[in-house]
C-alpha cells in the first residue's frame, strides 16, 4: 500500500504544478519582483549566417523610471513558465536631463538561445495582445 499512496501523492503533486503554471504569465521585469506593464517595442536581427541573433527592447516613459530613482533598474528580466531570461545589457535615454527610455540588448549566440527566446516572445505578445511585423 504505500507505493500506492506515493504514487497517488505525486500524481496531486504533477496536477497542482501544471495547475500552477496556467498562472504564470510571461512577464517583463527591471528589477525583481516589480513587473513592467509598458509594452517595448522589439527589433529582432539575425545573421544570414551562423546563429548570432540581437533582441533590442525600447521602452518609452517604463514604469520603473516613474519610481523617482527609489528602485533601480538591476537588468531586464524576461519571466515565464520555462523560468528567466536575464539580459545585463540597459541604458537610459534621457532628454532635456529626464530619463525617458530605456533600452536593452539582448544577443543570442546559438539556436536554442533564439528558440527560447521566441518561446518567450511568443507568450508575452499572445498575453499582451502584440503581433510580428516585418519592416
């Protein structure tokens, strides 16, 4: 019987960990635990050849520069269920001595970093009601 009752329990414990990840929303953060609710605007490049990719994110007036400096920017955090992407890469624009964007690059450097990060992608604008146009 125990075998049984182990079993039973992990089968509740799989159920509540799929449960759970209907509730994690791909999500956008500049410091952790502070979600970003400005939608960036994204241009993706990649080599003709080799894997070498660039995700660069623009946000115009973010959340997190409203916050006076009292939190600062640690990163650009890219949050779903498959976990974080973390991109070091963020400066400020700033006009007339105000912050008033904030950009990030992200550079991929094989297949499965650009695969990840679509997967993320693909989440966030299907959440955030955003498609793909090619210029």
């Amino acid at each position: 019987m125990p075998v049984i009752k182990l079993l039973y329990n992990e089968r509740i414990l799989k159920n509540a960990i799929k449960t759970l990840d209907l509730f994690i929303m791909a999500k956008i953060q500049f410091a952790r635990g502070i979600e970003e609710t400005v939608v960036p605007d994204v241009r993706l490049t990649k080599a003709k050849a080799g894997d070498t990719s660039t995700a660069t994110f623009t946000f115009t007036n973010p959340d997190i520069l409203a916050q006076d400096g009292k939190i600062e920017p640690t990163g650009l955090y890219l949050i779903d269920e498959e976990g974080e992407i973390k991109i070091s890469a963020v400066q400020g624009k700033f006009v007339n001595g105000k912050p008033e964007s904030l950009e990030a690059v992200y550079v991929m450097q094989s297949k499965e970093e650009w695969d990840r990060f679509m997967r993320f992608m693909n989440r966030y604008a299907e959440e955030n009601g955003l498609g793909l146009s090619k210029s």
